[in-house]
C-alpha cells in the first residue's frame, strides 16, 4: 500500500515520505521486499518556501497533491537538490512545470545533469562548499558531499532549526512504522536495512562516509536532527546512525559474526561448507548463511549487507563451464567491488574433471584486498585429507571467534 506521511519535523518544517512497496529491484538491482521510502521536506516559513528533494517519478502526481495540502506548489521560492538521481529528482520535471518562478539551488554539475536528464533548465543558482544563503531569519549552509552517493551530493544545515538534510547519506531500505528514531526497538528493526543500504547502494565509495563525516566536525556541523532521504528521521538519537555508518563504511567486524555462502547443485560443495560450519559452530561463532541450491536462492542484497561487517568469510561454489557458478560469480564480484576489507576467507570448491572455481574466487577476493586464508578444491566429494584441510582452516578461522562476547 502506497503511504503518505506529512508531518511537522520542526517549527517550519515538514517532512514529505512515501512508502513504496512497489520496487522489487533498488536500482533495478537490489531486491527490497522490505521496501523504501522517500522523504523530501518542505520548509514553510511565513516568508519563504524551500523545497528539499522529491520523489521518484511514479510518485509526481501524488507528490504535487501531497505538497498543496501545506501550501500553494505555485508559490515555491527555492527547490534544494542533494544528488540528481531520479529516486529524489523523478517528480521535478511536474513540479517545475507548475512552480515555474523557483530557483533550484544545487551542485554546479545538477545544473547539467537537470537539462541532459529531464531538458530542464529553471533558474539555477549553484553553490559551493560552505556557502551559506540567507532567507530574513533563517540560513541554510551547503555542504558538498561528493560520492554520497553521487559525485555531485551535498547536504544543507538548516542553521537556526539545528536540522540537516542529508540526502542518501544515514538513510536505510524499508518502511518503518514511524517517521522518526524515538522507538528504540524500531531502530534496532531498521539497523539491518541502514547497513544493506549503505553496502548495496553507496558500496563501493563507502570511505566517503568516513569523510563526509569528518567533514562535518570540522566545519563544526552538530546538528539537532538528521533528515534523510530515505528511512527513518533521527532526532532522539542521530549520534547513533553516524557511529553505526562509519563503522559499516569501515567494514568493521562484529566479534563471532561469520558469513558463509555457497551454490552447490549436487551437494558436493555443501557438504565441504557443512563441514567448515560444524568447526564454526562448536567454536561459538554465529554464522549467517546465503546458499543457491535446488530449493533456495540466497539474496545478494542482504548478503552484501552481512558481509560489511562480518569477521571473517566462508565461500562455496563448484566449477562450472571452467568458471565459477554463476550465481556466486556475482556474489563474489560484488563482495570485492562494495565489501572488500582485509578479513580471513576459506574457499570451498567442487569440480569434475578439472577443478578452477577455487582459484578465481580466491584470485579476485585477494585482489580486492580479503586475506584468502585456504582454498580446498575436491573433485567430486572431499576425501578424508581434503575434509581434514577444510576443518583445520575452519578452525582458523574461527579464532575470528575467540573475542565473541
Ligand atoms: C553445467 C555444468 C557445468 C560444469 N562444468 C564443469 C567444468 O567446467 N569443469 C569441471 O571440472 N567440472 C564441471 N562441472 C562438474 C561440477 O563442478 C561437479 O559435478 C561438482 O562436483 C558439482 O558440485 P556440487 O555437487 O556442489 O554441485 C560442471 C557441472 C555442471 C552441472
Ligand atoms: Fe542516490
Ligand atoms: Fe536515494
């Protein structure tokens, strides 16, 4: 069902969401059966109208209703873009259709990315980093974000509400049942989306983060509250999703946390995996599995949103056409291009006839920057030496293990 939720965030402020339920595949990629929202925010104050973002293009006419029930869409003075991708931007070619006399204020570069994506060209102001632009009485101050998620993301204080806007950036996949941080069970809920978010979309610029939020200390930035794009608004607590981001940008390990994935058609490869489980298991550590069997199909989103802040890595998959099967080919390409980290990884393979799935998966894990602890590669099912090798390097790496609390 599709929601709408309009609600004063601060004195002058209104956030704008809707809950989308309808995309399957972020991105046409990641699959969200949690689904997501988009929140723009509309700044009312008796002198000036400040838009901030939209939704995506399904949503304009929706969009255009939702925000005449606060005011007149005609009488917008400014429309602040964060980043030009069309999940924020979709609605801008209706609403600029009626608020024909606002100033989209934004990143140089939105300028031409507005008339190459839309043939939209409104009167445009663009901002630097650090501009501050006053409207009697209140200030917003621009602060370039580059890479978070696009090259041209910035963020605006809103100086006198204590407000941030953020765009993508502390935002998280899903529909919570509130706008806001104020229930601490919601928040935990919600933490498994925030992290997939950050893996699936901002992946692979994730050191940005680390940046953007230094950044923000040395230019003194402390705001009230974190408004962002998508997912939960945080006024209780905002410290609590920057700690938690910088760490998931880091790809900092849980103490214990063990993820494993494998395809096995025949059940060679799981029985190799199942044995690397068995040592994991006795050794205390909790491990998350993703599998592609006869029966499952494991998802890759999820999968990239465990592995960033996993201990260590367990990988599966038989040869296939002198390649790697398929279905983890991509897992493993997507964990060296979003999740990469210098962690312990054992490479579990089965083959036929001439075994190489267990060197190309170690081959781009390593390259990326994993520590490939082992590869066992069996023909057909692991023999007692193989099966003794699997077991050994599983206790390896479950010293990963040793801190679990
Ligand atoms: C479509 C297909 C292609 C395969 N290609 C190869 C190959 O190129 N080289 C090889 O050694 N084995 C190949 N195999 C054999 C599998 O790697 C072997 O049966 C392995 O034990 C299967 O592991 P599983 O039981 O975990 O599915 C192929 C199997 C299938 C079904
Ligand atoms: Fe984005
Ligand atoms: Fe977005």
């Amino acid at each position: 069902m599709t929601r709408i939720w309009v609600e004063k965030i601060s004195r002058d402020v209104y956030v704008l969401r809707i809950d989308d339920s309808r995309t399957r595949f972020f991105e046409s990629l990641w699959s969200i059966p949690e689904g997501i929202t988009y929140n723009a925010y509309l700044l009312a104050s008796p002198k000036y109208t400040v838009l901030f973002d939209g939704w995506k293009a399904w949503y304009s006419e929706d969009f255009l209703e939702t925000i005449s029930t606060i005011i007149e869409p005609r009488s917008i003075d400014y429309i602040v873009i964060h980043h030009m991708e069309p999940d924020h931007t979709g609605s801008l070619p209706r609403i600029l259709g009626v608020s024909r006399e606002a100033t989209v204020l934004g990143h140089p570069m939105s300028k031409t990315m507005l008339k190459e994506f839309y043939g939209l060209e409104p009167r445009f102001k663009p901002v630097r980093n650090g501009e501050t632009f006053s409207l009697e009485g209140l200030t917003l101050r621009f602060i370039h974000a580059p890479w978070l998620h696009w090259p041209e993301t910035m963020m605006t204080l809103l100086e006198e509400e204590g407000i941030l806007f953020t765009g993508d950036a502390f935002g998280g996949y899903s529909i919570p049942s509130s706008l806001f941080d104020d229930d601490e069970s919601l928040v935990e809920w919600y933490m498994r989306y925030a992290r997939k978010y950050l893996a699936t979309v901002i992946g692979h610029y994730r050191q940005h983060v680390v940046k953007a939020v230094e950044k923000l200390s040395s230019m003194d930035v402390k705001p009230r509250i974190l408004a962002p794009a998508h997912g939960l608004i945080w006024r209780r607590s905002p410290e609590t999703i920057v700690s938690k981001y910088v760490s998931w940008a880091k790809a900092e390990p849980q103490p214990g946390k063990i993820t494993v994935v494998y395809g096995s058609a025949y059940g060679s490869t799981e029985t190799m995996v199942k044995l690397a489980v068995k040592i994991l298991g006795k050794a205390g550590c909790s491990v998350v599995t993703y599998k592609y069997t006869d029966l499952e199909e494991g998802s890759l989103s999820d999968l990239l949103g465990d592995a960033l802040d996993s201990a260590a890595l367990v990988i599966g998959a038989s040869t296939y056409e002198a390649g790697i099967l398929p279905s983890i080919r991509r897992m493993v390409e997507e964990l060296a291009w979003k999740t990469a980290a210098p962690k312990p990884v054992l490479v579990l393979s089965s083959y036929g006839w001439g075994g190489v799935a267990g060197k190309k998966i170690a081959e781009i894990l390593g390259k990326a920057g994993f520590n490939v602890v082992e590869v066992v590669e069996a023909r057909g099912m692991p023999s007692d030496e193989e099966a003794d090798r699997i077991m050994d390097a599983a206790g390896r790496l479950a010293e990963a293990c040793g801190e679990k609390a």
